[in-house]
C-alpha cells in the first residue's frame, strides 16, 4: 500500500479464510503491504498481528552477537511475558535464544514444550510455593527473591528435589526507575542492606547468591544502566562474589516517532559498563552474565491492524469505535513514551491504500467492550477516517497480545506471520 494512491498491483495470491477459528497464516516472506492487502481485502472486518519474521531474527541477532560478544557466559535472556505467540517463541529458539525470564510455571511449561534444553530462570520475585515446586519439577534451578520469606519459601519448596548448591538465587536490587516510562522500582527490588542481609541468608542455607536489576521499562537514558551496575557492584564488593549478574531489561522502543532510540547504543553502553569490573564480579568460570530483553526484542517485528467500526459525534468530540481497546492490545493504553502512534489504511477498489498523514484532527478513540472506561488517549488521525477503515500500530509486538483479557468475550485476534 502506498502513501495516497497505490501504485502496485493487488496480488493474485488470496490467504485461505475461516471465519470459525482464528486465522493463523504462515506465508513466504514478502512485504507487509503486499501480505496486508490480501489479509484485509479477504478479512475486511477482522484484527490481525503481522509478524515480520526477518525482522525478527535480525532484532534477536542484535542483543545474540553484541552483548558482551567475547564473553562465552554472556547471554541475553528473552523476558517471555512481553510476547509469549508460539511462532515469535520458535523463531528466537531457531535464532539460538536458549535462556528465558519465565514469570510463571506455565511461561517455564511454554518454553520446555519450544526447547526441551531452554534454560529457564523463575525471576517472578513473588511466587506461591506449589509454583516453585511445580518449576523444581520442570527442572530449574535459577530463581529470583527480593525479600527473606522468598529465600525460605525457595529453600523449602525445592528440598529433595534440587541440592541447595545447584540452587542459584538472584536478589533483586531497588535501582533508579527514574528515566523509564514504566517504574518497576515502586514494586520491585530491596535497599541495599536489605540485599547484603540476603545474600548471607542464602549462602547460610548452602545456596549460591546473584543479584539483579531492572532499570524499569521503556527506559529513555542508558546511563541509569550504568549507575545500576555501579550499584550492584558495591554490593558484590561487600558481600563477595556472585554466580550470575542480570542486567534486566528496559531497551526502549520508538513508538512516536518523536525520539530515536538505537537499542545497539544501550547494549555497547552496558557492555563499557561490564568490561570495567567483569574481573572483579563472579567467583567461578561457570558464571551468567545476562540481558533480559522484552520489548526491545519483539514490540517493532509485529504491526497490529484493526478495523474501526463506527465513527461518532459525542458532544464537541469526533470519536471513532475500534475492535480491540484495553481489554485487548492497549493496556495499559496512556502511558505517555509507550503510546502507540496511529496511521490509518483504507479500501479503495481493490487496493489498501494509507492514508496520508497531512490533514489531521483530534478524535476520541473508544475501544470495543461494554466498559465505558474502554478508551485510549485522544489521537491525532486524519479528518475523514470512517468506519471500515483499519488503523495501523507499527510497533506492536509487546505487552499487547500477551496482555489481553477475555472480557466481554472477545478472543484473541488472527496472526499473520511473513
Ligand atoms: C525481571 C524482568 N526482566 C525483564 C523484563 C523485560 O523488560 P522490558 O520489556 O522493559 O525489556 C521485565 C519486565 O517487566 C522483568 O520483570
């Protein structure tokens, strides 16, 4: 599709429909203007993600090769929660991702069912005890705590059936969240004498202490990873020694278009950062040294369509009706730097074209369930957009369809993968 008129010719290739269960199309790499013409010229009133596997493998080739690349320990862990689609899964473990930041036994289940080799690390810091035993059953031996109870709860739910001294237990230290569009730290983390006061508890119940961190999501400075290695470092100059150091995750994604951010800058940072202190951090050769990627991995391989269903005058505002809302790919849907920006596509003939972006007004954008608290952020769309339109998000591959709800009864919408 093109920018006004379209200027290449509609596909002859036609995707296979079924309107009873959700489409799911694997098709030969082509374009995403040629793949969405065809979707949507066969599926006009259906939601679907596109995921550019290309794109894909490249992303996954990024954090793989330059983080820490002359260090045979050094690994980036994919935080599975920001997208959990099998197909985004299989590509990465094609791509040599076999370490994962599991939230949950049934993110560990996932993974062992991709790669019965993955690596699993249960970095939840609150977890039930039926859900560590579950996970010590599937094998894992790598969890994360940030506070005593947890340290116990791991020590005993793990008892006979994983040694202590296989046990490697990450605390996760409080850091700056200040430059990050989402605050972890409000959550998450333990002061610094909490965490030395850990480490001696984990080391007196025969385990192996590592630390992390989470400089928290969608992170816009790169040096706050800096000042969070500079601070796990402090620790490790207390306390002794670790087995892993995690760096978290954080790498921003360009949403608006109004700030470029260059996920190779963030990882040379952290790895200037590292190669400082690397001698002075572990206290054998089998050490980790890991990244833990989420939305920087997957938000800009996966573009999100969605047919607007209605267009409105309520009071003052023109407001469009969209299939999908907070309930579904936007929640949460105002977080200012993570806001989606919008472009809209439409059905001329037999062509999709985009419509251009250069006569614009403010709308309401309504999501699609019963709940009036369904709304995104006002958008800046163009004057004429109408129901049967599509509205394009560019860069939706995290925290979207992984977040979704059933609410309202609304399933989960189709997959294109190209
Ligand atoms: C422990 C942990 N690691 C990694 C991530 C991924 O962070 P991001 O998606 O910002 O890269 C998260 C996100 O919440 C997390 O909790």
């Amino acid at each position: 599709m093109v920018h006004g008129m379209p200027d290449f010719p509609l596909s002859s290739r036609r995707l296979n429909v079924d309107h009873v269960s959700k489409l799911e199309q694997l098709m030969p790499q082509t374009s995403f203007e040629e793949i969405a013409t065809d979707f949507l010229l066969a599926n006009p009133e259906e939601s679907a993600y596109f995921l550019d596997s290309n794109h894909l493998r490249v992303r996954v080739g990024l954090f793989r090769d330059q983080f820490m690349p002359e260090d045979k320990n050094a690994f980036p862990a994919y935080a599975v929660k920001a997208n959990s689609n099998e197909h985004v899964l299989r590509i990465l473990n094609e791509e040599g991702i076999n370490h994962f930041d599991c939230a949950t036994p049934t993110e560990i289940r996932m993974m062992n069912g991709i790669n019965q080799k993955s690596i699993n690390f249960y970095n939840n810091p609150l977890k039930r005890n039926c859900d560590i035993v579950d996970a010590a059953h599937m094998g894992v031996k790598h969890f994360t705590v940030q506070t005593h109870d947890e340290i116990q709860k791991v020590f005993m739910s793990t008892y006979g059936l994983i040694k202590p001294e296989d046990l490697e237990i990450a605390v996760r230290l409080q850091t700056l969240n200040n430059a990050a569009a989402i605050n972890l730290s409000t959550k998450f983390g333990a002061s610094v004498p909490e965490v030395t006061s850990m480490f001696e508890h984990i080391r007196s119940l025969g385990m192996v202490p590592g630390i992390s961190v989470h400089t928290g999501s969608q992170n816009s400075d790169p040096k706050t990873f800096h000042t969070a290695i500079e601070k796990m470092m402090d620790v490790i100059k207390r306390e002794g020694r670790v087995n892993t150091l995690n760096v978290g995750g954080g790498i921003p994604v360009n949403y608006c278009g109004d700030r470029e951010y260059d996920i190779g800058y963030y990882i040379q940072v952290i790895n200037e950062s590292l190669r400082g202190i690397i001698g002075e951090i572990f206290d054998n050769d089998s050490y980790k040294l890991i990244i833990e990627p989420g939305r920087s991995m997957v938000a800009d391989s996966i573009k999100l369509v969605v047919p607007v269903l209605s267009r409105e005058k309520r009071g003052y505002m023109d407001s469009i009706y969209i299939h999908d809302g907070i309930f579904g790919s936007f929640n949460p849907a105002d977080t200012p730097n993570v806001e989606a920006a919008f472009k809209v596509l439409r059905q001329e003939g037999n062509q999709i074209i985009e419509v251009p972006m250069d006569d614009l007004q403010k709308f309401e954008v309504f999501g699609c369930s019963c709940d009036s608290a369904d709304k995104l952020p006002n958008k800046m769309l163009p004057k004429d957009v109408k129901a049967g339109d599509f509205i394009l998000h560019e860069t939706a591959g995290a925290y979207t369809s992984a977040c979704r709800s059933d609410f309202n009864g609304y399933s989960e919408h189709s997959w294109v993968i190209y």
